[in-house]
C-alpha cells in the first residue's frame, strides 16, 4: 500500500539509488574534465588558423582563409604533403600486407618461441624514436639511402607493421578456423581460401591496421629528421622547421586540417569497430 511505498522510497533503496546517481554524475564529470584538459588546448589552434593577423595572438585581429590560401598555393608546403602522402601511402600497402600475414601466421601455427617473437614484432612501439632514428641513420647511410624518401618508407613500414599486427590478430580471435577448414574440404586451394573466406571476415581488422599504419608515418617525425634532406621533408618536419624559423599562422591552419583528418580516421575506425562486433554477433547466433 502507499505505507509500504514511502518505506521502500525512504529506506535502504533510496539511499543505494541516491548514490547509484552520484556515482553515474561524478564519473561523467570526471571524464569531461579530463577530456576538456586533454581536448582544448588542441581545440585552440583551430581559431588561430582563422587569424587575419601575421602572428599567432589571442584575440584575434579578424577572420581570414588567408593561411589556408598560403598553405595550398606554397611549393614547399605542397612538396613537403606530397611527400608525405607517398611515403604514407606505400607504408600502409606494404606495412598492412606483412603484418596482416604475420598476424595469421602467429595465430593459426603455434610456433617454438611464438611469445618471444611477438615481442621483437612489436618491439618498435616501445623502443624511443630518437634511438630508432639514430639506428636507422648509421645503418642506411653505408647503402646511401639517408637523404631519401625509400630510407624513410623502409624505416616507417618497421614502425607501422606492429600496429597491423595487433589489430588483425585482435580480429582474429574471434575468427572459426571450421570455414577454412570447410573451404579446403571443397578443393579451394589457400589463396582462394584466403581472398573469399579469411579475409573479408577480417576485413574490419586489416582496414583498422591500415589506417592506424598510415597515421604512424604521416604524423611521424623524429626519423623525418634524421633521415630526410631539404627536397625529402614530409609534413611533420616541415611544421617543425617552421616552428623553429617563423612562427608563421600556416602552421596553425596545417595543424587544423591534420586535425580533421585524424577526426575522420578515428570515425571510421570506430565504425568497422562496431561492424567488427555485430558480425561476431551474427556468427555467435
């Protein structure tokens, strides 16, 4: 009756739901003051690439495309995103296809230190850049590839393979082996196994690798530096020489759009995550 209702709501109940509520509130504020502390002060370069002035100051002066405008008409900064886009673009084709391999070849044949190896493959994700740089530069420069976009790819594609390998294997532990196994059974040889059973099963996977291989060497910077020459720089470097010589409002509108492009990438990202799940979710059925 009404009695026994106004116990229940001012009795142990209310309480638990009363601190259930804080709990929930108090996290979400918790994490939108950790995500603004870490978010604003990336969020303040969007405006400035805005500016009308000549410098970067807060307020602004007014609003103008003008630093866009300089970015996409400057042969150095157009060279510098050229260079970028083929040094990114061959390390996510060749970076996506040994990690993608060596992601099956770790998960479906246990090998004799498979954990040990796993570890050297991944190694390059801990080891500091600088180190890895200055490695790099002593061993290239006897073959003459410092100075050179190949030098720079080859030393990216080492750097970019563990994340492909990690995202596919991830993918892959959801993955029935019983399909190859069934395909096989049928006379499809293991390429065509691979190509119409294995891989659009892991699609999600692989594509994830990829993106997450490109974004590795088109932010990447410390090896650009060892290793590229004045007609060689990438985007990255070219950002950091102008923040060491001219503090120029360019950088500003550079930084915003490679601002967008990590939006879009991490998005997508997100998506095939999601598709990832439900497709589990249709085989576990």
């Amino acid at each position: 009756g009404p009695a026994q209702a106004d116990l229940i709501m001012t009795g142990p109940n209310a309480y638990t739901n009363w601190a259930e509520r804080t709990r929930h509130y108090g996290l979400w504020a918790i994490t939108l003051l950790v995500l603004g502390f870490l978010i604003l002060p990336i969020l303040i370069i969007v405006p400035l690439s805005f500016s009308s002035g000549s410098f970067l100051t807060f307020p602004l002066p007014g609003l103008s495309l003008r630093w866009y405008q300089e970015f996409f008409s400057s042969p150095v900064w157009q060279l510098s995103l050229r260079n970028s886009l083929i040094v990114a673009s061959a390390t996510t084709v060749v970076a996506t296809a040994l990690g993608t391999l060596a992601a099956l070849g770790l998960t479906r044949a246990p090998l004799p230190g498979q954990t040990l190896l796993m570890g050297l493959i991944v190694s390059p994700m801990v080891v500091p850049l600088v180190i890895v740089a200055v490695g790099a530069y002593f061993a290239y420069a006897p073959f003459g590839l410092t100075g050179s976009l190949l030098g720079l790819t080859l030393v990216h594609i080492a750097l970019a393979v563990p994340f492909v390998v990690i995202t596919v294997s991830a993918t892959l532990q959801g993955f029935d082996p019983n399909h190859a196994r069934a395909a096989a059974s049928l006379g499809a040889s293991p390429a065509v196994v691979f190509v119409r059973i294995i891989l659009p099963l892991i699609l999600p996977g692989v594509v994830s690798g990829a993106l997450f291989a490109f974004v590795t060497s088109f932010d990447e910077v410390v090896v650009a530096l060892f290793l590229t020459g004045p007609a060689e720089r990438t985007l990255p470097r070219q950002m950091f020489n102008g923040m060491r010589e001219n503090i120029s409002p360019v950088i500003a509108a550079v930084a915003s759009l490679l601002i967008l492009l990590s939006i879009v990438l991490l998005t997508t990202i997100e998506l095939l995550r999601r598709r990832n799940e439900r497709l589990r979710g249709i085989r576990a059925a």
